[in-house]
C-alpha cells in the first residue's frame, strides 16, 4: 500500500479554470486608489461580459471584487490566476480585450501587464 498518493488524486481540480480578481479599494484620505480610475466601471463591465458569453460559474471563470491588492500605483488593477497575470486597464475596450482573450482563450494580453515593479 503506497502511504503517498498520487499527486492527480492529492491535488484536487481547481474548482474554477480562472479567476479574476478587481481591486475596488476606495480610500477616503485622497490617497491614490483604484476606485478612483474607474475601477467599478471595470469590474461590472467583465463581471457582465463573462455572464453573457456564458463564461461564468464553476469549472469556468469567476470574477471576484478585493480589496487593496497593493499595486496601487498601477491602478485600477486586476489579477488573473492560475496564471497570476496582473492588469492595469483604462476602458471598456481593455475590459473587452482581457475577457476575449484571456477569460475566453487563455492568451495573456501583454500590452495591459502591470510592470513587475510597480507596486503600491
Ligand atoms: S488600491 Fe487597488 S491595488 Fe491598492
């Protein structure tokens, strides 16, 4: 009897192909935040576009609001995993895009990735 099981049976499925998380941190103080770059306005527009082209739930892809994702001078952000892929976005278009390509077809949209120095 193996005391070790198999990795396939000790790592279960991801119970959603994708996840994106936006940051829709608001803050009060007049400190930058993404709440104030149109943050919201992201958010809804994916969270609609996945819905409606029948990307949404389980074994498929959810879309997620967060806090402070502590990129904030990259803002408005947004994550993408498993593939850990961070967004900055600016309009519906860059919404649209990252949902056609990578929600839909798992192809990273280089020209919105967040430089991996930016941070708060
Ligand atoms: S406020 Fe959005 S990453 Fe910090």
């Amino acid at each position: 009897m193996d005391l070790i099981p198999p990795i396939a049976a000790a790592v279960p499925a991801s119970y959603y192909e994708r996840h994106i998380f936006f940051c829709l941190n608001e803050r009060k103080n007049g400190e930058n935040c993404c709440a104030q770059h149109g943050a919201q306005q992201g958010f809804d527009r994916c969270k609609a576009l996945v819905k409606a082209a029948g990307l949404a739930g389980p074994g498929k892809v959810r879309v997620n609001k967060s806090g402070c994702l502590d990129r904030c001078s990259a803002g408005p952000v947004a994550v993408v995993y498993p593939e850990a892929v961070w967004y900055s976005y600016v309009d519906a278009s860059d919404i649209d895009e990252i949902v056609e390509s990578h929600l839909k077809q798992g192809v990273v949209v280089d020209r919105l990735r967040v430089p991996p120095h930016l941070g708060r």
